[in-house]
C-alpha cells in the first residue's frame, strides 16, 4: 500500500487514492458515501486501518502551502458499524500537524523535491530524534526555536542577529550615525543555531577548547561554562577588552554578514580561522523575506535601526567560505558551515556525521525579552499605560462587558492619564480586538444562565440578595430579574430533553471536549466542562447539588438518553498511562438519588484503557498517551471494546507476549522466562531450544543469555509457528534456537551470521552473533509436502526469509524485523554445488 506507514497505519493524499489496489478504492468511496465529502474539498489525506474496516478522512487546508500543516477537520469512519465520528481542530491552540509530506505523495508529484529537502533539514537539525513530541503545533514551535531556528516559509532560517525593522532602542542609534553592528548580537535563552550544530555532532564533549570571534553579549559562554566547557570569547562591542585566543573551535557566528566593509568582512573570516586549530564554525544570515527590507547599501542593506545586513544564498556563502579560506566549506544546516584545518578532524567528522553523538546540555535559563515592534503614535501611549491597560482589560474580558466606576481599581491613575475613565475605556478598546471582548460576553451570559438554572434547581434567592456585581450583569445581560430568570427556567427545562442533550453531546464531541460512545453517552474530564454548551453545563451542576463539588471527579460521563450522569475518580490519572478506578458515583437526575461505588481489597480497580479517547490535545502528557495507545492498540492482544480485560488478565496477556510498561512507554521484556512457560499458544521455550539433534546429543543447555533472545523466539512462535499449527496441526522441529557455545559443536556447514538460528545473542566480542536479529526454526510437517506447506506460509505469515530444501525435507523460516518476505529456493547446479535462487519476494 502506498503512503506513510506508522504502525497498522497507512497515510497518503487523496491524489494517490487512485494508486491504490481496487479494495482500498472501495473503502475511500464507501467513507465518502457515509460522510458526504468529497477529495480535494471537504478532506485531502486519508488515514487507513490495514488491520479493520476503519478509516479516517483528514483536511489539512495548508497541506501544500504550510510547511507542517495542521489538521482542521477530521472524519473517523467505522465501515462495519457505518459510525462516523467527527473533530473540529478550529478552536484547538494545539491541532495535529504533518511531517515527511513527501511521503503522502506520488513520486512524479512536482512538489516532491521541496518536500524532501524540507525533511532532510529537519532532520540534520535533530527535530525527528524524540517523534511522540513532535506531533503537536506547540511543541514543534518550540523545539524548531529550541534548535536556534525559525521557518520562513518552507525553510528553516536560522535566529542569528535579530532583524527589527523598526525604531526599538532608539537611545542607543539614530539616523545618520555610524552603523551600530552591536546592535545585532541577539539575547538568547539557548544556545544558538551554530553551537547546536557543534553539539550534535559531538564536539561539545568538554575535550575540546571553544573560542567565540564575535561574542555579543555571551549567552553562548554563558551557557557553555555552566556545562564545564572551555569557552572564551571576543566582541568589539561588549567584550573588547578580551584577547583574542586560539582554540580547537572557533565560532564566527552571524559576524561575517553585519560587516558592510568587504574587506573587513574578509579580515574578520581570516582572523578567525588564524585562531582555529580544529574547525571553524561560520553561519550567515539566508536570503528570506526579510532580505527586501531597508535601505540598499553596498552588497546588503541597512535596516531602520541603522544595522547593516548582508543576505546570503546558501551556495554563495559556500563558495565565499571555499574561496577565502582554499579549504572545503562543509555545510552542516541552512546558513551554518564547517571549515577544517586539522584534516584527520575533518576525515572523523565526514565518517560519523550520520552517527548521533549529541550531548544533552544543561543550559542555565533566563527569561528573554520580545522585539519591540515598529510603534504607531498610540501604541507608544499604551506602551507608557500598559501596566494600567492590561489589567482593565483582562477585568473587561472577565466581566463581559465594560466595568462600571465602582469596579476598576486604577480609577485615579486612569483618570489622571486619560481625563476622564470614558476616555481610557474608549481608548483601551480602540487597542484590543473586539471580537475577544464578544466572546467575553457569551462567556459571561452562559456562566449566568448556568447559575440562575442551578439556584432555580435548588433553592431561588430573592434579587434583594443578590451582590452588586451580579445586578450589574442583570441590567448588561438581561434588563432584568425577571428576564435572567426566565431565560435561565428555559435553559433548565432542556435538561430533561433527551434529543436536546444527545444534540449538545455530539457537539461538544466534535469539539474535541469528550468522547461520545456507541450508545451516545459523552466522556469528558472535568477540567473542560466550562467549555461545553450551557446546557451540558447545567445538566452537570444539577449532579453537583445532588452529590457535591466535582473538583475530584476525573472523568464525567452523560447518559444522554436516561438522565443520569456518572463520576468517576481514578488514581493519578494524569501522569499514569492505564490509571485505575478508585471511585464512581452514579447520578439518577430524574429521582434526584446517587449511588456511590468504591473500588479497593473487596473489588479491584478497574484498567482505563485508551485514555487519549477522554483528554484532547491541549491536556498535558497527551501526546505521549497518544502514542501508548496507538502502540497498544496495534499489538492486537486486546479487546477494548466495553470496559475492557480485567487487569489480571491484562497483565498476564502483556507479559506472555513479553512486553512490559514503562511510563509511557511499551518495551520488550527484559525477564529470563522459565523454559517451561508458553512460547506463544501451542509450545514452551523448551520445545525451541531443545529441538537440534547436536543439542540432543551432546546435552549442551543451549539457554539463550539475552532477554532479546527469549522475545524473539516468542514472537516467531506467535506470528509464524502458532498460525502454521493451527493450520496444519502439531509440527516436528528440527533445529531452532543455536547458541554461541552450540554452533562450536555443529559440523554441518552452517551460516550464524545470515541464518538467525542465534536470535539476539552475542558472541564473545559482544558483538550480535547475526545482525538481522529476529529468530529462526527449522520443522517438518507429517505426511505433507514442504512445498505446498513453503506456500502457505508465505501467502499467510509475516515471515522474514523462507528456505526450502525439498519437499520431503525440513523448512527453514524466520521472522525479524526486516520482515523481508523473501522465499528462497536452494537448487542443486550441475556440478552438484547447492546454490540460492530467489522464488519470490512478498510486496
């Protein structure tokens, strides 16, 4: 199937749809069927199941456009059911978003080449090291900025010397004067792009002296010296009075483009190489949008602040480099390149570049300081306000409305600043976006209606009661008393709708703030219930009177159609991947009685399993419980439909296939099993390490030492022998599980290295005795013949290389990894040698 394949995943563009086998086709068009959307326009990437009849619909507006497009809409499609479950990712701060486009398109696409070369700086710069991280908007941004670079576009540009173009530090230039290049050094909370680079490839060990030509203000050496590095550095501006020294590195990072003077730009590059004993680290502002702004002078620009700015593609700056300096300038990211003068250096570098030799440093923080931008007349008024705006503000958008005298505590200061307090409000709104202050107002009107229809559900106080502040909103938001009430009474009486609620369920679904189940009831966590539709709200806190606060409750759940609702509370149920039930309370609304559940000795708490289904993307650890999920879900050894496995039987299912938790990680057990346990469903560990007639004779233990070992023979028993077995019936096994002491006492011509008969284990280098891992066996079926049974394996296995001998003679087969699919006749030639010849290759 064609696409990018992420577990039992297969993604592509709707483009390749027609690609793909007659089968697949059908499915797309059933899902349009049940959707009524069309490719191109309502959804542009298809998600679909290989193992079920499910499918999702994706519309990524910003797929060619956006470098990392985020996902807007998306339709999951359960073609058995005929279920639709739809989200809206409008209103999410932190959407879904794509990498690796390329791999969604046909190859002829033209837009290819520019994907590629997006992902292969990506990944040159480190982005795709951790990839549960970086499926999410908000932190992809911050890992891009945290690397020292921001996209432009489809391009990462480097944050080198901070371009503003507009009047920010005006006491420090003015029209007219010399260039100010001190003006350029960028205050940094990290280390910059340059420095990044030297760290991933291992040159920030500590081993090494570093030497910064051109410091700024010395963020780097600050940031270097707390991870014990050697570091000095030089600045004509803020670190004059430093010498200028050798080093092993030399950084000249983001100098040689603020230098107007060609030749002190050349004397500014030879300088630093003088000084450079190792390598030489030279980055340069790249041609970007930004590069048409200013004033033309000489091969750059000068910007309003008076700094100057040379623009460089990335092959000028190359040759520039390779020319001044006679040595090969290496490009290691956009605008960032190595020069060598210790040759060996150079060779060790070109050698391992591919390898991750990456130190994690511990970089000291420090709180940065955001450009100011180009400032209008008044927004330099808000600027000398702003500590009396921001507040009044933030009260306006509390309240919903604009607050009265009586409510805003700045009131002198306001009015010694403004005249009068109309004056500040008229000018306060003249600064913010008003539509904020709209939805303010809805927010605010829902909160109210939500109260009255709770007091109503109680006990009504009278309006004499009432505090100040909630008459005001009476008069904004309703007239009146009378009014708010009788908005609020018909709020209330929606609750006892059942097609109301189930309405506002599906909704509040679609908005990512729950799960709706096959039976229409709505699981949310309690920390988006303010999010959800008044009426969803007041069917909530009617439970709240009946039962009390909900501030413990975890998860909630809406019966839609019987007017109950249940809480339930669960242990840690934030930072643990499978929490467990600790306490649910049902509430019967209709007969205003709850029942209280508790679970602990007398009953077990119960596994929530496919946690990510209740929490959204903007809840933390969601993208890691995302992919535990994903991951789990794709090991196929559970139903979870219903309240899933007990977790005894989970925990028993989860090591039998050996795997463990770990976090929020799935990992291959690390135990040694007993040789007696089950390997899979039909034979022990024994049965596989004991089966070789040269084991059987010699009595050697033939025990695998690695836990791998074990894990892989479990794995072949499960996905190739199990399936054989139930097939065919009992098998006889001929050779299987060979360990380095084994193989000395083997006489037969014998290939450890290729025939994966040793699995995980190492040889007494410890190195892997067979670097294609996985395991293998060698069998006999009764009264068949190997060839017929050689066919059906390949046609319904995941096997990795078939070997076949003869059709009354042993079958070799393996599964790994590589899963290469390889079926492999072995043919005796005319001279009588036995040689390999390929029958076919599983696609």
């Amino acid at each position: 199937m064609l696409g990018k394949k992420v577990l039992n995943n297969v993604y592509w563009h709707s483009s390749l749809t027609i690609a793909q086998t007659d089968n697949v086709q059908q499915h797309i068009a059933e899902a349009e069927t049940l959707t009524n959307l069309q490719a191109g326009t309502d959804y542009n990437v298809v998600k679909y199941d290989s193992k079920s009849q499910a499918l999702s619909l994706l519309w990524y507006p910003g797929f060619f456009d956006d470098a990392f497009p985020a996902l807007e809409k998306s339709y999951r499609i359960d073609l058995n059911t005929k279920r639709v479950e739809k989200r809206s990712y409008q209103a999410s701060f932190n959407p879904p978003i794509l990498h690796r486009k390329e791999l969604f398109l046909s190859q002829n696409d033209p837009h290819i080449a520019q994907f590629k070369e997006l992902t292969s700086t990506a990944e040159q710069l480190g982005l795709f090291e951790n990839p549960i991280r970086i499926g999410f908007k908000q932190a992809w941004k911050n890992l891009i900025a945290e690397k020292g670079f921001q996209l432009v576009d489809h391009q990462f540009v480097p944050m080198g010397n901070l371009v503003i173009n507009d009047e920010q530090q005006d006491s420090e230039s003015s029209p007219g004067t010399a260039i100010s290049r001190h003006l350029t050094a960028l205050s940094r909370s990290n280390l910059s792009a340059p420095m990044q680079c030297l760290a991933r490839h291992g040159f920030l060990n500590g081993a090494l002296s570093v030497f910064d030509y051109g410091c700024g203000k010395g963020d780097d050496i600050r940031n270097l010296t707390a991870n014990a590095i050697p570091v000095s550095g030089w600045d004509p501006h803020y670190a004059a009075d430093q010498p200028k020294q050798a080093a092993d590195i030399v950084n000249l990072g983001f100098v040689i483009n603020i230098i107007e003077n060609y030749q002190e730009r050349l004397d500014a590059l030879l300088g630093a190489y003088h000084l450079t004993q190792q390598v030489l680290v030279v980055s340069a502002m790249l041609l970007n949008q930004n590069a048409y702004k200013g004033q033309t002078f000489n091969d750059g620009v000068i910007t309003q602040r008076n700094t100057f700015q040379k623009y460089f593609t990335q092959t000028e700056l190359k040759e520039f480099l390779s020319d001044t300096l006679d040595s090969e300038a290496i490009p290691v990211a956009p605008g960032i390149f190595f020069i060598f003068k210790d040759t060996d250096a150079e060779q060790r570098f070109l050698l391992n570049r591919q390898r991750s030799h990456r130190n994690v440093l511990r970089l000291s923080q420090r709180s940065s300081n955001p450009a100011v931008p180009k400032l209008s007349r008044n927004e330099k008024k808000y600027l000398g306000v702003k500590h009396l705006l921001d507040p009044l503000w933030q009260q306006t958008l509390e309240l919903g409305r604009l607050p009265e005298k009586t409510e805003i505590a700045d009131l002198i200061d306001l009015t010694q600043n403004f005249g009068s307090i109309n004056k500040a409000l008229h000018f306060m709104l003249a600064q913010f976006d008003e539509d904020l202050l709209e939805q303010g107002r809805q927010h605010r009107i829902d909160d109210l209606l939500t109260y009255f229809a709770l007091q109503t559900f109680s006990k009504r106080r009278a309006y004499k009661h009432l505090e100040t502040a909630l008459q005001k909103d009476i008069k904004a938001f309703f007239g009146d008393y009378k009014n708010a009430m009788a908005t609020a009474q018909a709020v209330l009486f929606q609750i006892g709708k059942a097609e109301l609620i189930a309405t506002a369920c599906q909704q509040a679904s679609e908005q990512g703030l729950g799960y709706l189940d096959e039976e229409q009831a709505l699981y949310l966590h309690s920390q988006v219930v303010e999010q959800l539709p008044t009426v969803l709200r007041i069917y909530i806190g009617c439970a709240t009177i009946l039962y009390g606060d909900i501030e413990q409750t975890d998860l909630i759940k809406i019966h839609s159609q019987s007017g109950k609702l249940s809480l339930m509370r669960y242990d840690d149920f934030q930072n643990l991947p499978l929490p467990r039930l600790l306490e649910r309370v049902k509430v019967n609304l209709r007969q205003q009685t709850f029942d209280l559940y508790q679970y602990g000795e007398e009953f077990e708490p119960t596994y929530l399993y496919l946690k990510s289904r209740y929490i959204n993307e903007e809840f933390p650890n969601y993208a890691e419980q995302l992919s535990f999920d994903e991951h789990l879900q794709a090991l196929d050894l559970f139903d979870p439909s219903g309240y899933g496995p007990s977790p005894d039987a989970f925990r028993e299912t989860l090591a039998k296939a050996r795997w463990a938790i770990d976090g929020f990680n799935l990992l291959r057990s690390q135990t040694i099993p007993d040789l007696d346990e089950h390997c899979g469903q039909n034979l022990t560990y024994r049965q596989l390490i004991e089966c070789g007639e040269t084991q059987q004779r010699i009595g050697l233990a033939n025990c695998p030492k690695q836990p791998d070992s074990y894990t892989a023979l479990n794995d072949l028993a499960t996905h190739i022998l199990d399936p054989i077995i139930d097939y065919f019936g009992m098998i006889s096994l001929t050779y299987g599980f060979c360990s380095h002491e084994l193989g000395k006492h083997i006489n037969n011509r014998i290939a450890p290295k290729l025939d994966q008969h040793a699995a995980h284990e190492l040889n007494t280098k410890k190195n892997l005795i067979c670097p294609r891992l996985g395991a293998a066996i060698d069998f006999m079926v009764d009264d068949e013949n190997m060839r017929e049974v050689a066919d059906w394996v390949t046609e319904n296995t995941p096997f990795d290389r078939l070997y076949f001998y003869g059709e009354d003679r042993p079958l070799h087969v393996s599964y790994g990894p590589e899963q290469k699919g390889e079926y492999i006749d072995l043919v005796i030639t005319e001279t009588g040698r036995q040689v390999p010849k390929l029958r076919k290759k599983k696609i």
